[in-house]
C-alpha cells in the first residue's frame, strides 16, 4: 500500500462517510468507485450490477472519459472476468488481465488494461454486484501485480460496507416509489372528485339553459356562458392531472429529456406557446434533478393557469459553477410587495423549500403587467 497505517485508516474511513451521504442507488455506485479508485490509487475502476439476461442493469467507472466511455459502445455482457466476479463470488488479483485464460478481449475503444484486482459485492448469499480495479498506479516488476493482498484486504472492506450502502439506497427508492404510487392513487380519487363536480355542474346548468331557451332568452345565454366557463374548468383539471400523473423517467432519461418532453405535453395541451432551451447541462445528482423538474412543474402550472400569457420560456443553462433553471411568462404578473399572498397562491415556499433542500437559491421577479421570472440555481453540473 502506498499509505502509512494512520492515512489507509483515514482514507478508509472518508470513503465510507462518503458512501453514507447518498440515497440514490446510482449516486451510491458513483461513490463506491470513485472512493475505490482514490482508496487503492488505481488509474480504472468499475461496479456492475447484474441484471437477470446476462447483462448489466447497470455499470459504472471511474477513471474513463465521458468521450472515451461514448466510443466503447453498449454495456459489457457478463463473460470472462466479468463473469467470474459474478458467479465464482471471490477476488480475482492478477498481474495482467491480458494473459488470464478467460479474457476475451474488450472494444476497440477501451483502455488499455493490465493488472487487475475484482471482487464481488455480497449481500447475505446474493452477489449484487462487482467491483473492479486496474493498472495501479505504482512501479511493478515484470509480471507481477501491482495490487498487494493488503489492497484485496481494504477493498473487502470497502465492498462490505458498499453491500449496505447499496441495499440501503435501494430500500430508499423503493419507498419513494411507494410514496409515488400513493400520491398518484391521491390524486386520481382528486381528479375524481374535481371532475365529477365539474361536470355535474355542467349538466344542471345546461339543464337549466335549455328550460330558459324559449321564454327568457337572456337568462338562458347567461346559462350557457356558465356552461363554458365550467367546461374550460373541467378541461384545466384534467390537463393538470395528466400532467401530475406523467412518470417523470428521470433514473432513465435524465432531466433534459424529462423536461424537453414535459414541456412538448404542455406545448401541444394549452394554448400559449411553451418552449424550451438547455445549453451545456450534464447529470446532476438524482435529489438536484428531482427538485429541479419538480419546481419548473409548479413554475410552470403557475404560468399556465394563473398569468393569463401568451408565451412561457424554459431554459436550463450551465452558468459557471452552477445550473440554472429560469421560467419566464408574458402575463399579469404581480407587485412584489404583495409576495406573500402570491407565494401561497403559487406555491413559492414550496419551490423554496424543494430548492434549498437541495443547496439552491431561488429568486423571483415580476411586476403588474410585466409578467414573471422563476430562477432557481444549484450547484454543480
């Protein structure tokens, strides 16, 4: 090990506190390598965790370029090494991967490899998943490894504690999964409700203009424009519902893609023009993407159904160190100074709290007749 006992100590226990400050399960395996690599001072690592078809249901390294990963192409297959670490569930440290029997080679595009420590991650009897280093980064006599059964040692340690990292941000997603389906439950029995009163007022009211048609011919115009006016009610829930109840699919697109799509749902359902604008984001932290994609749908509804504009602008744009969201409207607009009645009536301690739950700032800007600017910021991307 190139750390004295005190360091390796330290440097062991940073890379579990690190592991312990993530939820989500991809954070988790971002931290796991990244601590791995930096722990035993290799120039690669890698986590797979398996899928039920031979494959890969994730995979994630450290080490690679984004350019570099892009050019190696699709997923690796669980074979050779790969397999090993899955199935014969004990560390493989070898002095070149190259030479081992089971190699079958890599892409093109892969760096080039040569000594190598692996092992599986276990929990309980089950391998979720395995952990791979390579080329340390040390001098190496010819044919022999680099990594020393003292790094086999620390990794061990590394990868039991990554078990528990891993499972435990696993049981975290499930719940807000849980949590997810009980709120769309939630406001489906809301859509319900909302609608059916809406369209009982519908009936009645239409009712009551077809009596009056004949012999009051006033009141029953009075009527009818009561009718429209409950249809466009009835047709704003049901256009806010679909869009509460649209899986978000970021753990699979990521927040561009979400918001891009989002964004078309409510371009093509309303009658102002929505649009949207990114330039240089990458992937944020899962807790940043969600909060984001949460307070550009409040912004939004509230452009939508409050400002009365013509025009709605999204852009999510890198701006130094930082991400910024920014949802502007051509609407009424409000006088700041009445911020706080505004805020209840359109949910800013809600985009508030999302956004300095997730160290962001938010600011907001509008006047009478000048429309609104949501922009919220957060660090990192």
């Amino acid at each position: 090990m190139s750390h004295g006992p005190r360091s390796g100590l330290s440097a062991v226990s940073s890379a579990l506190l690190a592991m312990s400050r993530h939820l989500e399960v991809r954070d988790v395996l971002k931290t796991i390598v990244a601590s791995a690599r930096e722990l035993l001072d290799a120039e690669y690592a890698a986590l797979g965790v398996p899928d039920d078809h031979g494959g890969f249901a994730q995979f994630v390294v450290d080490g690679v370029s984004d350019a570099q990963w892009k050019a190696i192409g699709p997923l690796p297959r669980q074979h050779g090494i790969l397999a090993a670490m899955l199935h014969e569930a004990k560390p493989e440290r070898l002095a070149d991967v190259r030479e081992d029997p089971r190699f079958e080679g890599w892409p093109a595009a892969h760096p080039d490899m040569s000594d190598f420590l692996g092992l599986p991650i276990r929990d309980g009897d089950e391998i979720i998943g395995a952990l791979f280093l390579a080329n340390k980064r040390c001098p190496k006599p010819e044919g022999s490894c680099g990594f020393t059964t003292e790094d086999e040692e620390l990794l061990t340690i590394l990868a039991q504690h990554a078990a528990i990292a891993l499972t435990n941000a696993r049981l975290y997603e499930r719940s807000r999964e849980l949590t997810i389906a009980e709120e769309r439950s939630r406001l489906a029995h809301e859509l319900h409700d909302a609608v059916s009163q809406k369209l009982f007022s519908l009936r009645l009211t239409a009712q009551a203009a077809a009596a009056l048609v004949d012999r009051d011919p006033l009141r029953a115009k009075g009527e009818l424009q009561q009718v429209a006016a409950l249809a466009a009610e009835a047709a704003d829930e049901l256009r806010a519902a679909v869009v509460e109840l649209r899986p978000a699919a970021l753990d699979e697109d990521g927040l561009v893609a979400t918001l891009r799509t989002h964004i078309q749902v409510l371009d093509r359902a309303h009658a102002a023009r929505v649009t949207f604008d990114s330039r240089g984001v990458r992937a944020l932290p899962a807790a940043q993407e969600e909060a984001m994609l949460r307070v550009a749908q409040e912004a939004l509804h509230n452009a939508l159904r409050h400002s009365g504009g013509s025009r709605v602008d999204v852009t999510l744009v890198k701006c130094g160190p930082d991400v910024v969201l920014r949802v502007t409207d051509d609407g009424s607009g409000f006088e700041p100074a009445s911020i706080r009645r505004a805020g209840r009536h359109l949910g800013l301690v809600s985009m508030r709290d999302r956004t300095s739950g997730v160290g962001g700032t938010l600011t907001v800007e509008s006047a009478p007749g000048k429309g609104t600017t949501i922009e919220m910021e957060v660090p990192g991307g």
